[in-house]
C-alpha cells in the first residue's frame, strides 16, 4: 500500500508525455540512418521503453509470420512454436504459456486481438497488410490498452488509402535446404477520395514445413475504410477474415532434436522412471493422429476520433467471431472452441493551463464481454471420437482509468496515472443450464515518472509502476479443464530508466534498465506424465525480472558515403535477461534463473544501400548465457549463431526483386522450448527445432 501510495504521487503516462516532446522539437535529418529520424528510433514521446517498427524492417524479407517483425525490437524474445504461433516474450513474460499467451496484449488498429479471455491467436496477424508496429514494454506501457498485464502492449497499424495508396502485388517462394518449399502471394489496392478513403489486402500462403508434418495452408482478408466526417471528426471501420489449416510436427526431446531435428513427433512412451522400470506406451505420433490445428475468424471493427467543446475524443468498438478446431495427442483429443465478444472503449483528452502550468488530463474505460464453447473428444487419428468433456467459458472485462500531465519547466514532464480493472470469469460444465464456477479479480494500476531533455538530441527519462495481472481462462482450466482452478492474481513493483540520443549523423541510441519484482508469478511447471504437453502453471511466492534493453544504430563514415548516395549502416539490438525466482514456496528452487530465455540475446545487421537502386546486408542473431530449459537449471538449450541474407534491386519506379536466406550455416538449434520444472527427470517434449538453411527470393511490383 505504501508503494501505491507513492506511485500514485509521482508516476509516469505513457501517453501523456507529449507534452515533452512539445518543449523540445528533434528536427528529423534525411537520410541519417536509412532516412529514421532519431525520434521515430528511440520514442522521444515516450517517457517509458518503446519501439516503433515500420513495414521496412521486414518487407525485404520472408516474413511468414508475426515473429518476423520484431528483429529489431529491444526488450522482444520470440519464442516459436510448431503451430507457428510464436510467443512474443517481452522482458521474460509470455515465456511458459504452452500455445496461446498472456502477459503481452496484441491490438490491431487499437482493437483486441488477444480476447477477453486471455488468449492471444497471432496467426491473425498477417504481416503483409501492416504499416507499422508500436511495442510499449512492460506493464504500465499504455493504461488505455494495458496496465492489467505484465509484459506490454503490441499495436500492429493497417495501412489506408491515405497512408498508402496504389496497387501493390507481391509474389514470395523458396525452399530450406531439406527441400521443403514455401510460398505466399499478396495483392492490395488502396485509394482516397473526397471524405473517403479505403484499403483491401488479401494474402495467401501454401508451405510443406522444414519439419515432417508440419504443412500449412493460409488465407487472410484485410480492409478498411475512412470517413472524414468533418474539419474535427473522422471514423475509420475494419474488416479481416482468415482461415488457417496447419499441420503440427509436435515438439520433441533434446536428444530427438539434436539427432534429427526434422522429424515428427514419434509414438509417446513414459518410462522408465527407474533403471530396469517398465516403458508405458502413451500415445501416437503427430503424423498418425495428425495433430494440427484449424482456425476461422472474422473481426470488425470501428475507430472513430472527435473534438467537442475542446476536449479530444477517441472512442472504439469491436466484434470477432473464432471457431478453433486443434487435434492434439491421444490423451488430450480433439479441442473445439467456438465463440464470440464484443467490447467498446472511450476515452476524453483535455489541455489547459493550470496555474500558467501546461497540464492535460485524460479519462477513459472500456467493456468487453465474450464466450466460447470449449469441447473435447476423442482423437481418432485427427478426428473427433467420443465426447470427453463440453464446457461454456465466460469472460467480462471493465476497466476505467484517469492519467494527468504537466509541464512546469521548460525541459521537463511529469506525469501519473491510475487504472482500476474488474474480471470474471465463468465456467458452465457438462450443458448444465447454471453457472458451475466462476471466479472475479480486481486490480489497480498506478504508474508515473518523468522526461527530461538534457539538449535537443538527448533524453532522459525514468518511471515506476505497481502493475496487476489475473490469471487467463486458460491457465484457470489447465490442471482441469471442467473447473477453475485456486491461481491467484499476478502483482507487481517496477522502475526503469533509459537515455536516448544522438550524436550528430552517425549514431543514435536507446537505452533502458528495468527491474520487476513479482509476487505470484504463474509460471509452467508442467508434470512428467504430461510429456511436455498440455501445461500445468502455480502462482510462485517472489520472483525478479531485470535487464537492459538497447537499440543502437550506427551509420558509418556518412560523410563519405553520402557524396555518393550510398550508406552503410550496423543496427544493433541487445537483451540482456536476468530474471530469477527469490521466493519459490513449494517447488524448491529459491535462486535458480527463470528458464526460457538466453541470458544474452543480440541481433545485428549490416546493410549497405545504394542510391536507392540496390542493396545487400547480412544479418546475425545470437544466443548466449544460460539458456535454461527447467526451472531446476539441470538441462539447458544449446546457444547459438544464426547467420542470414538479404538484398534487393529495384529493376524501375515500379517494380523491386528481393532475395533472403536464413541460417545460411545450417546450425541445429532450439527456435522454441516451453520450460518446465525438472526436465532431468522427465524428459518432456519441449523443444521447438529452428529451421535449416533456407533461401527465398520474391517480387514486388506497383502500379
């Protein structure tokens, strides 16, 4: 309470801090670090860690699903699974979730993708119809969006026909050294006029999978349209559709993925768990059950910003439809969820001189409700059997929330901010026609800090917050998927503090140290007759999470290069992750790291441009440290050095030839694991082999 207290005197809005920005203006340089000015690089409007990503750090690239976008995103660890449903790790949370995540809420167009029961498709995301990407780290990132989660907010922003108008078709393939090719195509038309504008983008992708059994086939419907209702009013609606078929190869051993790591999951035996004890067998492989995994969704959506009597409106609404069908291994079956929600948000914006202070206040909640039927059957070899249980899940979400600013020097913001959150959650099992369980968390947020401009070309900024998270429906139903289990409310202290800059045209940096202490963690431990699948998470007494996070890009010897229209640029990321249980209650590893996540991750490129006619860059991503794939840190995930390719050549104005390659040294490494407690003992399935060497060239033309 005495945290809170404070928080509440002297925390930071992330949205708020524009006000800074308004003291000093960073007047952008062209051409200075591949035309990025520094405040789109480092977030100068933000006084607490984030990124901004454009389209441009992918596009040249086989970007084949959400994971590809965060190459160059501090504080971001993607962690991939065979469903290519990466898990967006951000400062060490998402990390244990077996499939769907949360901890780091996923928007689009500032709408919800991840739903209001916790759960986070991100095969929704299709990269080739978006503009740009905000990443706000950690739990008091944006309290319109966040706040009641821990790892941050990610807002992946469509292009319009104001933003981006023409036609545009893209063709992509390929193949891993294993032979296995892939391909995706892409067409969009975009236009304004008059008070109208629109967008559409269809893509379709078709790929047989560097593993066995690991096909997908994949479609995506995306559009818009923009209103200009009037000089101070505008409304925006959006549309996607999607349907993805994939198949699942399964996670495998340590020892399966370093002897071959293409193979499919094989028949699952338990055993022996002691020298000469008997081998169980448990179930079949992925191939004979054919595990894999069907999603069909819709979403609409409405964004619409207004003035009145002087004070800003921003108001939203949102509907999604998902019917998911997932054949997993014998002993889970067939899982059928079917469901829908709503939600709507509204906030108000206000500036205005408080005691010759500027100040700006703004005010806000949003609603969603949704449900879902979750049924499980028998697996007879992909399709469903006998019913082996049905459940109705019901989840409501309100929230309100106030944040103030105010300016009262010339160089400095300060600002704070509060959020109150109330879920519930509900589960009717068995077609009965009354509630069974149900459980409600309420939590409150309070953030703040401060931004200081040392000079126009360097910031400081620092920020706490007390942040809340509740369980997910998922991690509620995971021990018993017919009732709620006791997991409580997740709670949270963190401060940080980062410098931003430039020095001239050469380089520019952001830079941000943060620590978390976590009281109730829910993290996976799993169990061994699990073998990896499933999932079983336990709220842990204390934990720590705290890192450095930096972006720095360098443009080297401008003065040369630029004569000639050329550049060469070094963009470099590095995490570093030190995240570690304090107080670990019953399971006994008091001191042991979170497993996971690498202790060092670092991520460059080297690109060299010319005149805007062509260019070449090598990439590299690196994972260092420990690398612990249990809790106990008696087993760990090899490091590694993945070297890749890219280059282009853009052959008119209308038309560019790309080429990519990815682990051009072919090295056998872990791309996702899903820690557990002891994997000594039980030698889970929970390794995720990354793919081989791979090339792919592609084609974009405009007109």
């Amino acid at each position: 309470m005495k945290n809170a207290l404070m928080l509440g005197a002297a925390c930071l809005s992330l949205s708020f801090s524009a006000i800074a920005a308004e003291v000093e203006t960073v007047t952008p340089v062209p051409g200075l670090l591949r035309d990025r000015p520094l405040e789109e690089l480092a977030q100068w409007r933000r006084p607490s860690a984030a990124t901004a990503i454009d389209a441009s750090d992918y596009a040249d690239n086989y970007a084949n699903d959400a994971g590809d976008a965060f190459f160059f995103a501090p504080g971001v660890w993607v962690n991939a699974l065979d469903l290519n449903e990466p898990r967006i790790v951000i400062r060490g949370f998402a990390v244990g979730n077996s499939q769907h995540r949360s901890n780091v809420v996923v928007l689009r167009d500032g709408s919800p993708i991840t739903d209001v029961h916790g759960d986070t498709n991100m095969v929704e995301v299709d990269l080739l119809s978006v503009a740009n990407i905000d990443v706000y780290r950690g739990g008091g990132g944006d309290l319109m969006y966040g706040g009641d989660n821990l790892g941050g907010v990610i807002n992946f922003t469509s292009p319009t026909g104001l933003t981006a108008p023409g036609r545009s078709l893209r063709l992509d393939g390929g193949s891993s050294i294993e032979l296995s090719p892939g391909g995706q195509g892409h067409a969009s038309v975009a236009a304004a006029n008059g008070n109208l504008d629109y967008y559409m983008g269809v893509t379709g992708r078709y790929e047989t999978g560097y593993r066995d059994h690991s096909q997908r086939i994949y479609g995506h419907f995306n559009a818009n349209l923009g209103v200009q209702l009037g000089p101070q009013a505008t409304t925006r609606f959006f549309f996607e559709a999607l349907r993805s078929d994939v198949e699942f190869p399964g996670m495998l051993t340590p020892e399966d993925a370093a002897d071959d790591p293409v193979q499919a999951l094989e028949d699952v035996t338990l055993g022996p768990l002691f020298p000469g004890g008997p081998i169980v067998y448990l179930a079949d492989g992925a191939d004979v059950d054919e595990h894999g995994r069907t999603v069909l969704s819709a979403r609409v959506a409405n964004a619409t910003a207004f003035r009145l009597l002087g004070v800003d409106f921003d108001a939203g609404l949102h509907y999604a439809r998902r019917d998911i069908d997932n054949a997993q291994i014998d002993y889970l079956g067939v899982l059928e969820e079917k469901g829908s929600e709503w939600g709507a948000r509204l906030s108000a914006e206000r500036a205005f001189a408080l005691f010759g202070v500027e100040t700006m206040i703004r005010i806000g909640g949003d609603y969603a409700t949704g449900s879902k039927s979750s049924n499980r059957f028998e697996n007879i070899e992909g399709a469903p059997g006998d019913l082996l249980f049905e459940t109705d899940l019901t989840s409501k979400r309100l929230a309100g929330f106030v944040e103030a600013a105010a300016n009262p020097l010339r160089k400095l913001a300060v600002s704070v901010g509060a959020k109150f959150t109330r879920t519930k959650r509900l589960l009717t099992a068995d077609g009965a026609d009354e509630v069974s369980d149900q459980r409600t968390f309420t939590g409150v947020t309070a953030k703040g800090g401060v931004t200081y401009h040392l000079t126009k070309a360097l910031q400081v900024f620092a920020s706490a917050v007390r942040s809340y998270e509740p369980p997910s429906m998922g991690e509620l139903t995971s021990d018993d998927p017919e009732d709620l289990n006791g997991l409580g409310e997740q709670d949270t202290f963190s401060y940080e503090a980062g410098l931003r800059g430039r020095v001239n045209d050469w380089i520019g940096w952001d830079i941000a140290y943060f620590n978390t202490d976590i009281e109730n963690e829910i993290i996976n431990i799993d169990e061994p007759e699990q073998n990896g699948f499933g999932g079983l998470y336990a709220n842990v007494a204390k934990t720590t999470h705290r890192g450095v996070e930096a972006g720095v890009d360098i443009s080297l010897f401008p003065g040369r290069f630029a004569q000639s229209g050329h550049a060469l640029t070094l963009r470099n990321v590095y995490n570093l992750n030190d995240f570690s249980f304090v107080d670990s209650s019953f399971l006994g590893v008091d001191g042991n790291k979170l497993a996971g996540v690498p202790t060092h991750v670092y991520r460059g490129e080297l690109r060299y441009e010319a005149t805007d006619r062509w260019f070449a860059a090598v990439n590299v991503q690196m994972a260092g440290g420990d690398y612990f794939a249990d809790h106990e840190n008696e087993v760990s995930a090899p490091t590694y050095t993945v070297v890749g390719f890219s280059a282009g050549l853009r052959m008119s104005d209308n038309m560019e030839l790309y080429a990519s390659g990815e682990n051009l040294t072919d090295v056998n490494f872990a791309a996702g694991l899903t820690p557990v407690l002891e994997q000594s003992i039980q030698q889970g399935r929970i390794f995720s082999p990354g793919a081989g060497a791979s090339i792919y060239a592609g084609l974009r033309y405009r007109f």
